[in-house]
C-alpha cells in the first residue's frame, strides 16, 4: 500500500517536473492579433500598448508639413476658426488635468503647430510655441497660456492686443453641460470664475 503510494507520488511528481520544463523551453506563445490594425504580431511582437498615450517618437519634433497659403482671405478665415476652436478647447479643458490630459494637451499644440494648413503661419508658431511651450496644469493656466500665446501673434500682424480677462464672456459657447465658469469636478457644486475672482 505504502510503496504503492509512493510510486504514485513519484510518478506525479515527475510529471509536474516534464509539465514546468516544457513551459520553460517553451513559454506560451507571445504573439498577437492587434486589435486596432488586426496586424498579426508574433513570436517577440511587442506587447500591445495603449496607442491613446503616445505619440509616434518624433512626430512632435518634426517640422512644418503644409505648403504656403496664398489666399489672404482663406488664410484669416482658418485663422478665426482656428483661434476659436483652440480658445474654446482650453476653455473646456479639466481644471484638475491628468497627466494623461496634459500630454494630449501639449502634443495637439505641438501636432497643430506641424500640421497647420498655412504653412508660413505654421513656421512662425512653432517658433512661437519653442519660445513659450505649452502651459497644462490646468484649465486657468492653459486658456491664459493661449490667450497669450494669441496676442503675441496679434502683435506681429499689428493687430490689437485682446484682454484675457474677458475670455470667460467671450468663449461661453453655451455648450449646455458645464458653463465655463464652473467645476468640472461632476458635484454640481458652483466654482468661482474661472478668471474673474478664481
Ligand atoms: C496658429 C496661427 C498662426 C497664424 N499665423 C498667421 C500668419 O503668420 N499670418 C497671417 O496673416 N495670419 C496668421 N494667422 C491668422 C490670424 O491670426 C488671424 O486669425 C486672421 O488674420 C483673422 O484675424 P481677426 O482679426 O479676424 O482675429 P483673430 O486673430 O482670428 O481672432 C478672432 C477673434 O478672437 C478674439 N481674440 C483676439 N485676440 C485674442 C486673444 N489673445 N485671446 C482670445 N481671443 C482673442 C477676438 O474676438 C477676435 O475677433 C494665424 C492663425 C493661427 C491660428
Ligand atoms: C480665396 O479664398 C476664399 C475663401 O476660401 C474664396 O472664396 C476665394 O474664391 C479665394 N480666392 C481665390 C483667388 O482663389
């Protein structure tokens, strides 16, 4: 009975033995099916990332993409639309920011600057962000860091300068949800303004 035993015990030891050997000869198999592109990726693939957090390495620090825009007329017309939609993204953007959304924030102002249809305008806004990078650390920071950045691009077409404490009345684009003046923190609660008086 007892060696019976014994022998079972051995026997099943001996498996388990085979059993881990061949998983480390042969680890389970690495390889992949991408769920964004349905690439096949194989044996010693990378491991599958999340592509929303990165930038393609050096797609930010490449140069102007679009060639000169002629068109005075089209030129301030992407320009004020532009300016909107930036001045209105910022406007909306968290006012306790993730690193996550901070990244995304600096790397579409970065990307902006590359991909801007104008091309000479692009030219003077990238020198213009390497001057003043990107501020993100919070909505505040971010919609003066534009409001600045705006006048500065005023200046140089001799344009008048705009009073960034009137950015609040000015961009309410009465979105609905979330006024702009108040916390996006979900509680309902009201915030002080975001510039007059916050
Ligand atoms: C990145 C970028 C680069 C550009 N580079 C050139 C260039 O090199 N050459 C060129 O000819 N044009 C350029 N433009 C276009 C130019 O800035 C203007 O958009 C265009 O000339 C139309 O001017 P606008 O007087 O209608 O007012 P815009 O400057 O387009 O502004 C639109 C409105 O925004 C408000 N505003 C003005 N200043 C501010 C501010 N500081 N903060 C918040 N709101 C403000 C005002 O109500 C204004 O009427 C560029 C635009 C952009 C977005
Ligand atoms: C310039 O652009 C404006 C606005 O897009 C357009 O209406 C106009 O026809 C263009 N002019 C020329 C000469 O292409």
């Amino acid at each position: 009975m007892a060696s019976r035993f014994l022998r079972s015990f051995v026997f099943i030891v001996i498996l388990l033995l085979v059993l881990c050997s061949f998983l480390v000869i042969n680890p389970p198999s690495r390889a992949y099916v991408d769920p964004l592109t349905g690439e096949y990726r194989g044996e010693g693939g990378f491991e599958p990332s999340s592509p929303a957090n990165e930038v393609e390495k050096g797609a930010l620090a490449g140069g102007v993409i679009m060639p000169k825009l002629g068109n005075e007329t089209a030129k301030a017309e992407l320009g004020r639309a532009t300016w909107r939609l930036m001045h209105t993204m910022t406007l909306r953007y968290p006012e306790s920011p993730t690193p996550d959304e901070r990244a995304a924030l600096k790397s579409y102002f970065l990307l902006q600057a590359r991909l801007y249809p104008c091309g000479e305008c692009a030219e003077e806004f990238m020198q213009l962000l390497k001057k003043n990078p990107p501020q993100t650390s919070s909505r505040k920071v971010a919609s003066l860091w534009l409001c600045h950045v705006h006048n500065l691009v005023n200046e140089r077409l001799h344009k008048p300068e705009f009073d960034c404490m009137t950015l609040d009345a000015t961009y309410d684009c009465g979105c609905g949800d979330d006024p702009v003046s108040s916390s996006t923190s979900g509680d309902g609660a009201p915030a002080p303004g975001m510039i007059k008086g916050g």
